[in-house]
C-alpha cells in the first residue's frame, strides 16, 4: 500500500491544503520544503498541464515516490483568460498583494467580472505516464478584499452560491469545494481504484 506521496511544492498554503485532504486518508504528505537543495523547476509551459507534468517529473526523477505536481490560477473571462498560468507572477513583483493590485486595476471600469479559478494535478507514479486531474471553482472578482484566510487571489474571489469570498472559508470549507479539492478528489477515486 502506497503511504508517502510528495507534494512537488514549497507553497506552505497548498501544501496544508493537500495534507488536509490526503493524511485522513492514510497518505503522509511530504514536500519540497524538506529538500532545501532542490531547484525551483521553471514553469515555462503554456497550459496548467504542461507546467504541473514538468514539475512533477523533475520532482519523481529526484526522489522516486509517488509525486503530485499541481498547477493552478485564476482565468477572468473578461480578460481573455488572464492571468492564467502567469498567476502567481502577474506582477513584476510576484507577491499576492501586488497580483491582486494589478488584477483590480486591470478590471477598473469592466462590469462582467466571471472568473474561475483552475487546478490540474499531474500525479506520477511512472515518470513516463503521468495521471492528469482538473478542477474548476467558478465565481467572480470583487474590488474590495474580504477575509483573512487562504493565499493568493482568495480575498478577491467571490463564490455567488455561498456569499463569501475563498478567503472567508475556513480551511474545512475550503477544501470542500476548491478547484484544488475538486482536481484531487478525481486522482482519490484513481488511488482507491489502484490500490
């Protein structure tokens, strides 16, 4: 029975994400915090999958466990898809604040404010045969943050169907209905189907 899966990222907010997920059900989730030595990989694909399967398998050639790589964002429809794959440097700084400042000045005067956010996860096992998972979370933009939990884009992303923002959930909540809970969800029922 497989135990140990690697989480091929130093985000501490994914990373609690996917262990909050993964341990209750039997997987001890390990990361790339722990392996100090390791380089960033360079997301230079042009699609969430193409950047979760070259970090994922930079990550399997390393360490040889089973290895979830993700990629994931947010597309604002208005916006043709932006920021996309470039999320989490949209700015020239590449913090969440400075995302979000240019994301709010980008929408100044725009009223359709759809957005979703994306996950997809590459999982290997084989480093030749990655297993690919995609979750979506739809909603919109609002100009004034609201919430103090979650990372990145999440103050600013409001789900219609619940009233809050991602940054109001608790992680609980969160992990109940998130692009990210949505993708692993998938690549669960594929574990269980494996084992």
């Amino acid at each position: 029975m497989m135990n140990e899966i690697l989480v091929a990222s130093r985000n501490p907010g994914k990373i609690r994400e996917y262990a909050a997920l993964l341990e209750p059900l039997g997987f001890r989730v390990l990361s790339l915090i722990q392996a100090a030595d390791f380089p960033e990989t360079p997301e230079t694909g042009a699609t969430f999958s193409e950047n979760a399967i070259l970090k994922g398998v930079a990550a399997f050639r390393r360490f040889h466990i089973p290895t979830l790589a993700d990629d994931s964002g947010l597309e604002v429809f208005s916006l043709g898809g932006k920021p996309g794959v470039f999320s989490a440097r949209f700015s020239p700084e590449g913090t969440d604040q400075k995302n979000n400042e240019r994301l709010i000045r980008e929408l100044k005067g725009i009223t359709d404010r759809r957005a979703r956010f994306v996950c997809t996860i590459a999982f290997f096992q084989d480093e030749n045969h990655p297993v690919l998972f995609e979750g979506f979370l739809e909603g919109q933009i609002v100009d004034d943050p609201k919430g103090d939990e979650g990372f990145g884009y999440d103050p600013h992303f409001f789900i219609p169907a619940i009233g809050k923002t991602m940054a109001e959930l608790s992680l609980f909540e969160k992990n109940t209905l998130s692009h990210r809970s949505r993708a692993l969800s998938k690549m669960v029922v594929f574990l269980g189907a494996k084992r």
